[in-house]
C-alpha cells in the first residue's frame, strides 16, 4: 500500500481537526463528549471518526506504558546502519523489528544512519543481548551503536497549537 494513498490526502476540514485534536488529548473521549464538544450529531461523529481512522489520519489509540513500571528501566535509541542496501534487507528489517518483544518504536532516517531503534529491556545485560541476538546478526547490518536514554520527555502531540495552555477541560470553560 502507499504511504500516502489519495483517500488520505483529501484535505481536513475544521471539524475533522477539532476531532483530531480532542482524540489526541484524550483518545478514550466517548463518541458522545467528542460530538458534544466539537458541536455536531453523535451519529455524524461516529462517521467522521471512522473515516478518520480508515484515512490512517488516526493510526490508533495506545495505553502510554511506563517501562519502568512493568520491569523495562533500561531504554536505549540503538542507531543500525546497513552496508549495500538491499531492499531485502530493509524490508526483512522493517517488517521484524517492530514486533519483537521491547522495541518501542524503529525509525527509518535520513543521513548516515539508516534506522533508530527505540527499546526497553529489563537490564543492561538484556540490552546488549537484544542488540547482539536481534540487530548485529541481521542480513545487511554493518553497524549498530546503542546510546542510554537517561531521560524520556513526551512532547504536546502533532495538534496542539501553541496557544493551547491547558486539555479539553480549559478549551470547554473558554469556549462556555
């Protein structure tokens, strides 16, 4: 399938960004709230928002997990280079490394760096056999340099403007 298939070009009106800008913020918002909020028919809203979804405008609605919490303290962004670039390669990569267990996400870039690979393990003893069983092994890996993430900081999200200050609670009282 196509990264960018025509249906999810087509351009979102106001009311499709205000959706998406509520999900973002609180992705378990009941279909009643999010119609409530943005002004429109429930029914309508369920529309929009499986439209939204079969778009790939909204890829899903995920738990943030605390990897401390359920025993991963160990984060790590393991940057892969690959030698010849094979497309088989990249894509026996791209295909397997995002499900084997801990990897929290696996970037495809730019630059002299083909892939980041963002995990969490349960140890330091884990991580580098992660990296020894999982990526430096693999068909077409030359190079894989892993760095410790000392720190996680989450960013707004894609729709929060910069005059957003607070959630949905503060836009409601402003909007009351």
């Amino acid at each position: 399938m196509p990264k960018n298939p025509p249906d999810r070009v087509k351009p979102l009106d106001e009311t499709d960004l205000a959706l998406v800008r509520l999900l973002e913020q609180d992705g378990r918002m009941s279909n009643a709230m999010l119609a409530r909020e943005v002004g429109i028919a429930e029914s309508t809203c369920l529309v929009r928002v499986r439209s939204l979804r079969e778009r790939g405008v909204v890829r899903g609605i995920h738990a943030d997990v605390d990897p401390v919490a359920v025993g991963r303290p160990v984060e790590a962004m393991i940057a892969v280079r690959f030698g010849g670039h094979r497309r088989s390669h990249f894509e026996q990569f791209t295909e397997e490394v995002p499900q084997l267990p801990g990897v929290l996400g696996a970037y495809h870039v730019s630059g002299a760096i083909d892939y980041y690979v963002h995990v969490a393990t349960e140890s330091a003893d884990a991580l580098r056999d992660f990296v020894l069983d999982h990526l430096t092994n693999r068909p077409g890996v030359l190079h894989a340099e892993t760095s410790l993430i000392f720190e996680s900081l989450r960013g707004r999200g894609t729709m929060t403007r910069p005059d957003d200050e607070g959630g949905p609670e503060e836009e409601r009282e402003e909007r009351a």
